[in-house]
C-alpha cells in the first residue's frame, strides 16, 4: 500500500504544480482568456486521474493481500463471495437455459467449500461508470468496509462535479474551454484541497480494512 500512496502522493503534487502553472500564466502577458480557460478545463481531467488511480489500486491491493493470505471459500462474508465468485456469477450470468441449473448448483455449493479462494485481483466491484458516490459505496458493500468510504458529507458533490466535469470533456460533449470558463483559480484550488482529502482518506481506509480482516465472518 505503501508504494500506491507514494505514487498518488506525486500524481496529486503533479496537478497542484499543473495549477501553479495556470495561475502563473493568467498573471502573464501573451495568453489569451481561450488558452487559461482549456487548461482550467484539462485540470479536471487531471484531477480525475488521480482519484481514479488510487481507488482502482486500493481495490488491487487489497485484494492481492487477500489472495496471498490464502483463505478458505466458506471463510468470507456473503457480499465479499460475490467478489470471491466472481467466475461462478459470471458463468451463471451467462449461462442458457440448459446449463442454467447446474450453474446455479456449482456457486451455491461453493459458498460452503473448504476450498482455497482464488481471487481475481482485477475485479472492481462497480457498475464501470466513472467513479461518484454509487460506485463507492458499491466498492465499500462488495469488500464488506465498515468506515465511511467518503470523509464528509460535502465531498459527495464534490465528486459528482469532478466526475461531470471529466466525462463533459473525455466524451466531447463540452469543450475545456466551456468548463473552465465557470472556475476561478481560487475555485481549482479548493477542488484540489477537497480530492486530496478524499483520495487520502480513501488510502487510509483501505489500509486500516485490511489490518481489520472485517471482509471474514466474525469478525
């Protein structure tokens, strides 16, 4: 875990120098309004990044610490099999009507098995739309998280905005520029401060669930 905070440590610092640069550059004669406005835009894509780096290889983690920790099938608390299973609910996800009993038989069967879990580490427990709240709490039930995945109520909107604002310019349905029009630097920097909580609480959680072993029964 050490070594994903200390690459999302240099990818947040990355974005804070990104919006030094911006804030510079206003300050700057040369440069047009258009040109601050794109990279004010870009800056949410930038800061997406990050978050989205340290939530897919929290998950990774966690689940590689648990893999090689070698538990029993039967060992895992029902939301948490659902990952363990994850081949078994695909297979009976997409199983015809002939093969569809004996699908239903193989998962159920294995929830109470002795065998050793193999855990495919590149499950993400989510619907594959960009990280918000839904998905997040998605994660936290799947891997059986009892602390809140989010820190403060008002991070939700915030992350909402970041998640609307990245996808606005990915998909093209708004340029950098239309979305940096609507931000002062003062408002970046506070979206900065706000995702840099967020991702280092996130980091913290995800360490203090493992140490906690909470994804087994009885615990």
């Amino acid at each position: 875990m050490l070594s994903i905070e200390k690459d999302s440590d240099i990818r947040i610092r990355e974005v804070s120098f990104f919006l030094k640069a911006i804030k510079r550059l206003e300050n700057e004669s040369g440069y047009s309004p258009i040109e601050i406005k794109a990279m004010k835009g870009l800056f949410f894509v930038h800061l997406y990044g990050v978050l989205e780096f340290t939530i897919v290889n929290s998950v990774t983690f966690l689940l590689q610490k648990i893999r090689e920790d070698k538990y029993n099938i039967h060992q895992f608390k029902p939301t948490m099999l659902s990952i363990v299973l994850d081949s078994e609910c695909k297979s009976l996800a997409s199983s015809g009507v002939k093969k569809k009993w004996e699908r239903r038989w193989t998962l159920f069967e294995k929830i109470f098995s002795s065998e050793e879990a193999t855990i495919n580490d590149t499950v993400i427990p989510a619907d594959g739309m960009n990280f918000k709240y839904p998905q997040l709490e998605s994660i936290k039930k799947a891997l059986c998280i009892g602390d809140p995945i989010i820190p403060e109520k008002r991070l939700i909107g915030k992350l909402e905005e970041l998640a609307e604002n990245r996808n606005a310019i990915a998909h093209g349905r708004e340029s950098p520029v239309a979305i940096g029009s609507r931000y002062t630097v003062r408002d970046l920097g506070k979206r900065l401060n706000d995702i840099d909580l967020l991702r280092s609480h996130i980091i913290t959680v995800f360490k203090s669930h493992y140490s906690k072993k909470s994804f087994l029964k009885g615990s």
